[in-house]
C-alpha cells in the first residue's frame, strides 16, 4: 500500500506519454490489491503473483523511461 501510495497521480488525456499510461494502469492496479483481504478477497499465491508481477513491470518502465 505505501508503494501505491507513493505514486504521483496522473491524469491521462490526448498527450499522455505511454509511460505516464502504463505508470497510471500498474497505479490502478494496486489500488485494487490494496483494497483486498488476504484469505478472503484473494488467496496468498494470487496476491504474490499480482505483487511480482507489478514489481517486475514498475522495474521495466522505470528502465525504459527514467528520470533525468
């Protein structure tokens, strides 16, 4: 959550950088782990899967598009 929490908001339009739309996409989907309970909402491989694939793909923008 504090990594979600982190992450500038951003408001997707007709100049959105793809970069700006992938960051805003990997965005809502933490929002929505987030706001899921272990064990009830999603079972503990799931919320694994979810988070490595999320680390994986902030990882991979990060390289393809850092900051100057």
């Amino acid at each position: 959550e504090a990594a979600f929490r982190s992450l500038p908001d951003i408001t997707i339009g007709a100049d959105t950088s793809e970069a700006d739309s992938d960051l805003q996409a990997h965005r809502a989907r933490m929002e929505t782990l987030a706001g899921k309970r272990i064990g009830v909402d999603i079972d503990t491989g799931e919320a694994r899967t979810e988070v490595a694939y999320l680390e994986d793909q902030l990882r991979r923008l990060g390289a393809a598009h850092p900051n100057p």
